[in-house]
C-alpha cells in the first residue's frame, strides 16, 4: 500500500521574496583559536560553557537559526575575526 511521509512543500513564489530568516552555521575552526570562538559561540548563543564547546568541537554545526540578516552578518564576522568559519544560509 501507498501510504509514506508528508512534507510542506514551499510555493515557488516564496523564493521571490527577499529573505528574513537565516540560520547560522560553524563549518569550522582554527584549533588554535578554539577558546576565543567557544567564546563568540556563547555570547551570540547563550548557551552554557558545556554546550558552546559541544557545539564548537561538533562543528559542522548549527549556531542559531531564524536570524535577520543584520545579525547574521554581524555574528559571522565577529567568530570569522576569531578564527571561525561561518556559512550563513
């Protein structure tokens, strides 16, 4: 039988709009400069040490989703000047 999972799917005209929403993501790190960036982690996240770090050392990772673009660009290059390297989608 037929049956199988849903999914929304997003009209087309979406697409068109000028986007809103963006998700932050830690692709990777400079070892060296791994605290500094747990660091930028905590202040744009506000997570705990414990899971800045889990998130730093399980780059890739998401930093923080349904972000405005102001935002995005700002945190990215505040973790980028401190040895991150972030993709903005």
């Amino acid at each position: 039988g037929g049956g199988g999972g849903g999914g929304d799917a997003a009209p087309a005209a979406d697409a068109a709009k000028e986007k809103t929403d963006f998700t932050l993501k830690l692709d990777s790190f400079d070892a060296a400069a791994k605290l500094k960036v747990i660091k930028e982690i905590r202040a744009i996240t506000g997570l705990g040490l414990k899971e800045s770090k889990e998130l730093v050392e399980g780059a890739p990772s998401v930093i923080k989703e349904g972000v405005n673009k102001e935002d995005s660009e700002k945190w990215k290059k505040a973790i980028e000047d401190v040895g991150g390297k972030v993709s903005v989608s």
